[in-house]
C-alpha cells in the first residue's frame, strides 16, 4: 500500500510535466503496462484511478456510525426539471433570509419539498414550514438517547426534551388548535424553565383561541424576567379586554389626538393626529403608543374601538405607523382585519404586513390581492401580506392590475436607455417586482407576465425573469395539504 501510494504522488508529477509516468509505476503493474508506449500510459491512467477509489481511500478518525434514512415527507421533492431554478434561486437568496424562507414556503403551497441534496434545514431553525419537521427530528435523532423520529409520539411535559424546539412549537401549534386548554397547560408548565427567547415564542402560541382561560397565566407573566414577555403578556390581555389600567397614559396620548367631524351632511366623527413641533414630542407619543392599549386610548376618547378606526383620518404617517403596531399587538380580531383593510383603502399598503399577521390565511391572500389592485402598490408588501398563501393570484386578478402595467412600462422604458446610475436604479427595482410577482402569481398567471415582460423588451432568458420561469415550470399538485 505505502508503495502504491508513493508512485502515485512520481506518477502524478509526471503527467502535470507532461512527460511519461510508466517509469514510475509500481513493480507489481510492471507486465501490465509494458505494451506499446500509448497503451502502456492508457493501462497506466485506468490502474491509478481504480487505486484512487479502493486502495487509497481515507481511513476514517473514528468508528463509522450508520444513519438512518432520511425521512420521507409529506409532500414530495421537486421534480428533477425544477431542480436546476430551484439551486439558483436558492444560491442568489443566500444572503437574503427572508428570500429563503418566502422560496421555501413558495414550494411547499406548490405541493413539492426541496430535495435533501438541495436543501436541508439547520437543527437550530424554528422558522421553516412545518412540512419540514421530520428532517429536524431525523438530525436530533441521531444524537444518543433521542428517540427514532419514525415514531408518532405525542408532545408531553414528561418526553418534552426528546423534541427539537421547531418540533414542540409545530405540535403546541397543532395542539393549540385541537385543545387550547391541553396546549396552554403544557405551555405554562414548561415556560418558566426556558431561556428569554424561548419563553417568548412558546408564549406567541396563545394567540391562536385565545380566550378567558388563559387569563391567569398571563397575568402571572407580567411579573417575567423578560420585559418582552411580560410586553406580550399584557398585549394579549388587553385583546381580552383585561389590559392593565394605564389611565394617565391613556388620558396623554389622547391629547395628542383631536376628535372632529367630516363631511358635510353625513358629519361622521374624525380622528386625527395634531401636529407637533418638536422631535421630543413626536418620540412621547410613540413611547405612549407602545405603552397604552388599543382599549385604553378608545376609552379615554370616549369612542368605541371600531368606532375610533373607522374616524382615523390618516393624516400623521408616524402616528398612523404607531397605530398600525398598537392595533396588531392589543386589538381584537375584529380591529385587526378592518383596520388592515382600511389601510389598504387609503393606498398604505406598507403598513398592512404589520396588522396581517393576526389574520386568518384566507384573509391574507385577499389583502394581497386588494393590494395588488392598487396604484404604486408595493409587490414586496403583498408577499409579506400574503404569508404561506403564495403562488395563488389568478391572472384576471393580476394581469390589469395597476402595479403590473406600470411595471411593464418601467421594463419599456430602461431597456431603450442607455446604460447610466438611474436605468440601474430603475432595473434594480424591476427585478424586486418580478421576483414577487414569481412569488404571487399562479402557473397561467406567471406564464402570461413572462409574455407580458419579453414583449415590454425583456429577454427570455433575463436573470430577473428567473422567478416567474421557475413558477411557470412548477404547477400546483392537487390538493396538497397546507
């Protein structure tokens, strides 16, 4: 062996010299190679290659452990055509872990995984979609004592440790929504134990059914250690209408505020913000709306909370921004999803990702869509809006839109200029619209834009297009499961 592998490192040196390693060879390949000078080379390149995957094979530094396979999931991989956009889209959003995470979530409404070989989700990740979880159960189970992930065992308090924290934020999450009593006792017997950032995101879970139940324990989080926790806490007592009273903080914010009326018959109530003149006032009432509820500051206006948003005049973009995060955080269900769509109404659209996140899926995807609908509407702010419900706008919905026409015009437009900062400033925010609209569109849809964009002056082989061509490629799988 030792002298194998020593001619190898002479008979190397010699082709990268260009001169003949046959000289070289070891004495036990001698008769085989000694034929005719080409074919004694051509003997001599076979032999050193089938050394080079048996004999010269490394040792490994420790014992081989056997895995397991890699679990099968719920949906299947990628077919193999779609592989190739897949790679590349996936290695141009390596920088980017919000492209990741909206590409992964793209394939999984589509019906399809990512393969192994393509992707694989780290141990620590607890933000993938949850059609992923059996290849986090596969890679802890690989460490000693944790239990096969083949095998279907409920989340208790006694086997809570033999699950990843994405596995036990999934089942709480399923949990949850099956028995709101089960999961919140099993929330409350294990949060106190985990570290801050745990603790919080166990805590997010009793948003879904909240309810008069959960009262207790949130009030005896409001004595966390975390001040995020005991923050959410209170946040999601005030949406059961249980906030912690702030009565002077209520009483200040409202005074940045005026109630008046609009319209001349109808002599509907108004509520604007007053314009101030100071940043230290501008920062008072920002910290005054993180502090006081949705429910506190109706009350001290005397108005209702429905009341109080359908009067918001719109008026002060900071103060509309800071309403957004107060409606999202203590509002109801009900604020929550008429607020969203009175932000879409009056072309905000930037702020409607913030409120949507307490919506329903169906409600989502109509918001994005409405937003779609809308002049200078931001394609980014509908993906963010539209959360897994992704690669469902019809062409009907998307094709006459606003967003999509001025798109194409901007398209019409750099590509007859010449190069310059402002066409790459223009291209740049073309090719963010694109790949959103790869990311909101249907199959036909994604078909009629690449036609639409290739007419506006695009090659069909464009980078920019590449989102829409993957979307064209991959069909949505009957009745996947969500």
């Amino acid at each position: 062996m030792a002298e194998i592998e020593h001619s190898y490192e002479r008979i190397k040196a010699s082709w990268m010299t260009g001169s003949s390693a046959v000289r070289h060879a070891p004495d036990e390949w001698r008769d085989l190679v000694a034929v005719e000078a080409v074919e004694s080379e051509l003997r001599l390149v076979a032999l050193v290659g089938q050394a080079l995957q048996l004999a010269l094979d490394p040792v490994p530094a420790q014992d081989l452990v056997a895995m397991t396979d890699v679990p099968r999931l719920a949906y299947p991989v990628l077919p193999d055509q779609a592989r190739p956009r897949f790679r590349r889209l996936f290695e141009a959003a390596r920088s980017d872990r919000w492209q990741e995470s909206t590409l992964l979530r793209f394939v999984a409404a589509r019906g399809y995984v990512a393969h192994p070989a393509d992707w694989m989700p780290s141990p620590r990740d607890e933000d993938v979609p949850e059609v992923y979880l059996p290849w986090l159960g596969w890679q802890a189970a690989q460490d000693t004592g944790r239990m096969s992930e083949h095998e279907p065992v409920a989340l208790t308090a006694e086997n809570w440790d033999y699950f990843t924290p994405a596995e036990r934020r999934a089942e709480l999450s399923a949990l949850r929504r099956s028995d709101p009593s089960a999961a919140g006792s099993l929330i409350e017997a294990k949060a106190p134990d985990l570290p801050a950032e745990q603790r919080l995101r166990l805590v997010e879970l009793l948003a879904e059914n909240l309810s008069a139940e959960d009262a207790d324990f949130l009030k005896s989080l409001l004595a966390d250690r975390s001040g995020k926790v005991k923050t959410l806490a209170a946040a999601f007592l005030a949406r059961l209408g249980q906030g912690v009273d702030a009565g002077e903080l209520e009483t200040e914010l409202a005074g940045f505020l005026k109630l008046g009326k609009k319209g001349l018959l109808s002599r509907k109530l108004k509520v604007s913000a007053n314009k101030l003149k100071t940043d230290a006032q501008r920062r008072r009432r920002a910290e005054l709306f993180e502090q006081v509820a949705l429910q506190g500051l109706s009350r001290a206006l005397n108005v209702s909370e429905g009341d109080f948003l359908e009067a918001w005049a719109f008026n002060d973009a900071q103060a509309t921004a800071s309403l957004c995060a107060m409606v999202a955080v203590t509002g109801s269900d009900a604020c929550a999803h008429r607020f969203a769509g009175l932000l879409v109404e009056n072309g905000l659209s930037g702020q409607v990702p913030v409120v949507a996140e307490r919506l329903e899926p169906a409600d989502r995807a109509s918001l994005a869509a409405a937003i779609v609908g809308t002049t200078e509407a931001d394609l980014t702010d509908a993906v963010l809006c539209a959360g897994d419900r992704l690669g469902e706008l019809q062409g009907a919905e998307i094709m006459r839109s606003p967003a999509v026409q001025e798109l194409g015009r901007a398209v019409e437009k750099f590509s007859a200029e010449e190069s310059s900062a402002g066409r790459t400033r223009r291209e740049n925010a073309v090719a963010i619209d694109l790949y959103a609209l790869g990311l909101l569109a249907d199959a036909p849809a994604a078909s009629g834009l690449l036609r639409e964009m290739t007419d506006a002056g695009l090659m069909a082989i464009d980078p920019k297009l590449e989102m829409l061509r993957f979307n064209e490629s991959l069909p949505k799988r009957e009745d996947p499961k969500r």
